[in-house]
C-alpha cells in the first residue's frame, strides 16, 4: 500500500508542477519603460516613464507566459521641465498632442502572451502595443532575467526582475510630428522587478 502511495504521488508531480502558473505583480518603485529617439541626427535624446504598473503570469514548466503593462503617458520625463523663456518645455510638448497626446491617451498598454523561452527564463515576448488608440505587434527581447527570494525580507516574498528591449516607428503609431528632424525610430528598454502574489 505504502509503495502504491508512493507511485501514485510520484505520478502527480509532473501534472502539478505542469499546472502551476504564477502570477506576478509589477513593483512600480523599480520598474520604468526607458526610450531614446535621434535629434537633429545628432544627438539620441532620453526618456523614461515614472508611473508603470501591470502583471506578469509565468509557468516555467509549461514555457508559457503573459504579460499585461500599463503606462501613464502623461508621466513622461526627460529631465526638461522647465520652460525658462520658452513658450513650454520639452517634457509639455511632448505630452501634448504632437506627441503622445497624454490628455486624450492616458495610458500606453502592451500586452503579451507569445513567450519564448532559454530554459527556464523568458527569452522573447511577442505582443501587441497599444498607443496613441493604435495597437501594433512589438516584441520585446528579454536581456536578462532572475527570480529569487527577496533578499529584503529575509526571503518572505518571492520576486523576478530583468531587462528587456525592443524597437518600433513612432510613425505607425501616428505619431508623425517633427520626422525627419526628431527620429522616426524609437529604441526600448523596459527594466521591470516584480513581486509574486
């Protein structure tokens, strides 16, 4: 009886760990979209995002994932507030409708569910970005990625962080204001911690 137990739960332990997704929530103090566009083809000019927050589902046994963002536009920083003696500063205007029209589009979404992976690590996320009430395919290319106790809380909660990049056109957004002039071409870089729930 005792050796029947035995192999019954040795049977289980595939199907469980196979049926085991878990679910991730983003720490929005450590999480930020970065982004850099050419100028006046010279110059690439930098900016992130302050306010991101989302969940990431990740089943290592499966090889299966998903990944839910939300991005505040209107969060956006490239370290120019300041209007000086212009008539606005760099970070209005591109809050503004020329740009990522934050007023009419709050939020930028990216929603993925294709994953690849490099053993147990996502290695490529395919998904859909949504901005400017336009959704087009994006993937993101994850550079690294760990997961470990957090070393915080003397190993209380279980987190996983990395970085991940990707590369778009502004333009097939809508997003056509000042091309050729500022680029067309925006290079990605998301840096993401996230806790398990």
């Amino acid at each position: 009886m005792k050796r029947l137990t035995a192999v019954m739960a040795a049977a289980a332990i595939p199907l469980s760990a196979a049926a085991a997704p878990e679910s991730f929530t983003i720490d929005p103090y450590h999480s930020f979209p970065h982004f850099d566009v050419l100028h006046l083809d010279t110059s690439l000019l930098r900016g992130r995002f302050d306010k991101t927050s989302g969940k990431i589902t990740l089943d290592t046994a499966a090889k299966t994932g998903s990944v839910d963002l939300l991005i505040e536009a209107a969060s956006f920083n490239s370290g120019d507030n300041d209007r000086g003696p212009r008539p606005r500063a760099r970070d209005e205007h591109l809050r503004s409708p020329d740009f990522f029209n934050a007023v009419e589009f709050p939020r930028i979404a990216f929603k993925g569910s294709a994953v690849k992976w490099n053993g147990d690590a996502p290695a490529l996320i395919e998904g859909q970005l949504t901005m400017l009430g336009v959704t087009r395919p994006i993937a993101l290319n994850v550079e690294r990625w760990k997961c470990q106790p957090d070393p915080r809380t003397a190993g209380k909660r279980y987190m996983c962080g990395g970085n991940a990049t990707a590369s778009f056109k502004r333009s097939e957004f809508g997003m056509k204001f000042g091309i050729p002039a500022v680029g067309d071409e925006v290079h990605l870089w998301l840096s993401v911690e996230a806790f398990r729930d």
